[in-house]
C-alpha cells in the first residue's frame, strides 16, 4: 500500500483544521471585541468631554450675563473667564481650549495667553455663536498624525448669543488602550494556538490510532485472512466504527466461505449434470467444460481449452457472430457419422455485465437423438395417418363412382359396394374421433361426469357386451371379486379404457387364445390387470406404448387397424381418475395391461 505523506494524513488534517477554526474563531471574537472596545472608550471619552464642557458652559454663561461696576473697580470679564479656564478646563486630554465672546474675539485660553483679544479665524465658530449650531468632529494631524477631538459649543443665554467654546482633545491615549488590549488578545491567541496544537495532536491521535488499525485490518482482509479483529477503545462512533468493522469483518468471512461453498456446489452440480456445460470468455474461447461435455465432445478440457467455441461445436458453415447466439437461442449439431446418428441440441446464453457488455457465453449441450428418433417415429405416423385416410377414400371414391356409372342398378354388387364404403366410413370415423378425443384431452376441454358406481356389475356388463360380439375363437375370463367396491368414476370414459385394452387383446391373441381380466382389491384402490397369450413386447418397447402415436408392430397394427392412439387415451382417462397404467410383457408370452383406479373412502363412523 502506497505511504501517506505527513501532511496528507488525516492526524495533521485534523490538526490543521482544529487550528484555522480557532484562528477564525479569534479573529472574529478579536473582531467584535475591539470594535466594541474603541466604540466603548471613545464613547466614555467623549462622555467625559461633554460633562466638562457642560460645567464650564454654565460657569462661562455666569460670567458673561454678570452685571460688572462701570468704574471698573471690579474683576474684568477676562479675569472671571481666565479663573474658570484655570478651573474648570485643566486636563491633561485638551489640546488647546479657547472662549470667545459674541464679537468672536479670544477672551479665555489655556495655551497661549498672547492670542486673547484676538479675533478667531475658525469659521465654525462664528456659524455655532450665530446659528446656536454644536459642532462635533474627530482630526488627524497632518504633522504629527494626533487624532483629536474637535468640541464647539455655543454660549447663549434666553436665546440671546453670548459667545462659544472651542476645544481641541487628544484622543491617542483612547487608542493607546485598544492598541495594548489588542496585543494581549494577540498573545493570547498565540498561546491558545500553542495548547490547541497539542491538544490536537492527542486528539487526533486518539481519533486516527483507531481509524489506522482498521487501514491495517482492511490490508489483511484483501490478502483473504479474516481471522484478526480490530481494537474497540469507546462507545463513541469510532467505537461504533470499529464494532461495525467487526461485524463487516465477521459477515465477509461468511460470505467467502459461503461462496466458496457455492463454488463448490456449482463445481459438484456442473460435474454431476446430466447436460453438459461449457462456457466462454468474451473472445469466444472456452474456459470451463464438465464432464458430461467432455463425454459428448469425446474430448478432455485440456484438449479444447482457449479453443473457439465455434470450432469445437463444428458451426463453421453456420457463420455466426458471438452477439448472435442469444438470437440463436438453441441449435441443433449433427455429430453423426456412417455408422450411428448422433445429435446434440446446443443452448446458448449470453453473459453480460451491469453495464450490459458481453463478456462471455453459456452453452448447455445435451444428447437428442433419441428425441429425434421419437419425433421421426411421430412424422411417420402422420404420414402413415394421412395414408389411412387416403386409402379409405380412395376406396370410397372408387366404390362411389363406380355406383354412379350404374353399378347401383346390380342387386348384387351394390349391396357389396355399400358395405365396404360404410366400413371404410366408420374407419375413418374411429380415427378422427381418436384424434379429436386426444385435442380435447390435451386442451382440458373434455369434462368429466363422475358418479359412484359399483364397480363388480359394472365390469361384469362391460364384458357382457364382449362376450356377445367377440370372435368364438378367443375366450374371456373373470377373476371379479363378488364384493360391493365403489368408486368415483366417468363409466363412459372407463368402458372406452376397457374396450381399448381387451380391442387390443384380442386383435394381437392366437387363434383360441384366452384373454383373462382379474380385479384385485389393494388397501384403498382396485387393481384391474388385462392379459393376453399374443407375441408379447420388446423390453426397450414396453415403455413406450403408451406414448401418442406408438406402434410396437407397425406392419400388424396396420393390418388391424390400429393407430397407436387407444393406449393413450387409455392412459389420459386413467390419470384423470388419479390412477396409474402400466404394461408387463415378455417376447412370446403375452403382454398383461394394469391399471388402478382409487376407492371411495368410507367415512369414520359410517355403517358397513
């Protein structure tokens, strides 16, 4: 980590602003302090000023109005405003005093005694003794640069003009003072400087020890070692700082085990994934293949590593773009060779940023051959659909025309005609109701009308009905239980269940073969197993003949009639009863359909 330097840190930052806001503080205390002072003092002063020009006006407006002897033998007006003046206007403070009478001649001074008589020249004066005008104003020297105060007051008596006052005050002792209080405050603000920087610095010490040793946790914790904790010295919010930090410490650490166990999760479930994953860089080059992969690629990750993703699934004709295989969304590679079909579906998912910038690829490859096996078979089967129904109306085309020509006219071969268009019709006619049927079922459209039914004449009926219109060359028998077992159930939709299986039965029975329907009860359901003496299934065919579309013998199923659609619809109608269907087989020796179908669950308390 890069060292800080002295004054960049936060200790002397902290310093630093503790000192300017002490220097503004002062200056504006120091400010307001001596402003205040001057105006005090200068006020005091000029206070001062005032009550002794107010004195000597009283005993100068005595002197004047004083009725003197016409001899003269009495003191002179002069004599009277000289005694006053060496009185009344003795201060250390007054530069110069004079009095003047109303002809604005000097009858009294306290400088020089040689100006009385004299006439003033100061045209202030002769304004206040004319106009009763005060005159208050502050002077510099222009020599000396003394600052005094210029005092003139008139002298009048019942509104009859006597003379004035004129009197110049140093005012250098006023500022003298607030010269020498503003260099204490200045020493005082020097020391205040000295003891805030010390203080300071412990101060900031104690603020950045704390602050520091978390700088040095937050070092450790980037190398990946969460196990040291930091040093709690208060409740205060570095204290709270430092107990969070703490907890932060404490919580990451969680978090990167819990990552890492994540880590290790997503490794497991990439390695035990039955698809096989790869995934990219944003340049398209590989950087991480499981093991399912591998086995589809038939190539180890070492093998492909930093390779294109294009290059190794082999789309180099396709010409696609990286930012196109989101658009792409899935691909289907053909792998195979002349030996075996070998297909692989290849999902694609763009990973980008928070800023959306593509920065790498998904791709979840998994085995669909036998997917496209299943869809083949699922093509043919239309085609083969559409030849059942060429075929029948092609027949019917042909019978119906030949009527036309006038075969209708032979009572021999008209009769022939019409049947074979009515069985032609009614083929046709089983197989649109299939598919309709199976529509309905896939769209949820076809309801069910479910009552309680006893299920022991029920079953004995539905085989009634076989027995009447079977061939006599294959016998049906029951294994029914002579028990009431009732059940919730479509009867319509169970007949058809029924009719499909023992149809089926008996179209893939040996000629006498038997056919055996045996009913079980097992706890809260019925077990209905179908089993015929027939050629038997393939093992790796049993599971699908279920399926929509399945044949296991497509040439016999043809010749029968078949269309692969019964044992479906069986299968639908029995998982809307909430039951399960299955098929057990052997080559050879017959197949067995099972089926159950759940019972109405008897109510506690109720009568047997």
């Amino acid at each position: 980590m890069k060292k800080v330097n002295i004054f960049q840190s936060m200790q002397w930052k902290i310093i630093i602003i503790m000192i300017l806001l002490l220097l503004l503080a002062m200056q504006v205390i120091g400010s307001y302090f001596a402003q205040r002072l001057e105006t005090d003092l200068r006020a005091n002063f000029e206070e001062n000023i005032d009550e002794r020009l107010e004195v000597l006006s009283d005993n100068l407006v005595k002197a004047l109005v004083k009725e003197r002897p016409e001899d003269g033998t009495g003191p002179t007006l002069e004599a009277d405003v000289r005694e006053i003046v060496q009185l009344y206007g003795r201060s250390d403070a007054y530069s110069q005093l004079q009095v003047m009478d109303r002809q604005y001649r000097i009858i009294g001074t306290n400088t020089q005694e040689e100006d009385i008589g004299k006439l003033t020249g100061n045209s202030n004066v002769r304004t206040a003794i004319i106009y009763d005008n005060s005159t208050r104003e502050m002077q510099r020297d222009q020599q000396t640069g003394e600052r005094r105060l210029i005092r003139i007051v008139p002298l009048y008596d019942n509104n009859e003009p006597l003379g004035a006052i004129y009197l110049e005050a140093s005012m250098e002792e006023v500022f003298a003072q607030v010269e020498n209080i503003n260099g204490i405050f200045l020493n005082g603000t020097l020391i205040a400087i000295f003891v805030s920087t010390i203080v300071g610095i412990l101060v900031a010490r104690a603020i950045t020890k704390p602050i520091t040793e978390m700088r040095r946790q937050a070092t450790i914790m980037s190398r990946g070692d969460f196990s040291q904790k930091v040093n709690v010295y208060g409740t205060d919010e570095i204290g709270q700082l430092a107990i969070t930090f703490n907890d932060m410490n404490e919580k990451i650490r969680l978090a990167n085990h819990t990552t890492e166990e994540e880590r290790q999760k997503l490794s497991s479930v990439l390695s035990n994934m039955s698809d096989g994953v790869l995934a990219t860089n944003e340049n398209g080059q590989v950087t991480l293949m499981n093991e399912p992969a591998s086995l589809l690629l038939a190539k180890t990750f070492e093998e492909i590593k930093g390779e294109s993703i294009i290059d190794v699934l082999q789309l180099e004709d396709k010409a696609i773009d990286l930012m196109d295989f989101q658009e792409a969304g899935s691909l289907t590679i053909d792998f195979s060779d002349d030996d075996q079909l070998f297909l692989i579906k290849a999902n694609f998912s763009v990973v980008q940023d928070e800023s959306e910038n593509f920065t790498g690829l998904i791709t979840v490859i998994s085995d669909v051959t036998e997917q496209e096996k299943e869809e083949k078979e699922r093509r043919e089967f239309v085609s083969n659909v559409s030849h059942e129904l060429r075929t029948p109306l092609t027949t019917m085309r042909s019978y119906l025309e030949a009527l036309t020509d006038g075969a209708w006219e032979d009572k021999e071969i008209a009769p022939q005609f019409l049947e074979v268009t009515q069985n032609e019709t009614e083929r046709m006619i089983r197989l649109v109701n299939d598919l309709l049927q199976l529509s309905k079922m896939d769209h949820k459209e076809q309801t069910m009308h479910k009552e309680r039914v006893n299920v022991v004449p029920f079953f004995h009926h539905v085989l009634d009905r076989f027995e009447m219109n079977k061939e006599e060359s294959v016998t049906i028998n029951r294994y029914i239980p002579k028990d009431s077992l009732f059940l919730w159930m479509d009867k319509d939709k169970i007949i058809q269940v029924i009719d499909n299986i023992i149809s089926n039965a008996i179209k893939y029975s040996a000629v006498d073969g038997t056919i055996h329907f045996r009913v079980v009860k097992d706890k809260q359901r019925i077990r209905v197993s179908i089993a015929d003496k027939g050629p038997g299934i393939a093992r790796e065919k049993l599971d699908k003949i279920f399926d929509r579309f399945y044949r296991a013998d497509k040439g016999r199923s043809r010749e029968v009639g078949g269309t692969g659609l019964g044992l479906a619809i069986a299968k639908d109608i029995i998982v809307s009863h909430h039951g399960q269907i299955w098929a057990e087989s052997m080559e050879g020796k017959g197949t067995t359909i099972l089926f159950t179908l759940p019972l109405i669950t008897r109510k506690r308390g109720a009568k047997k």
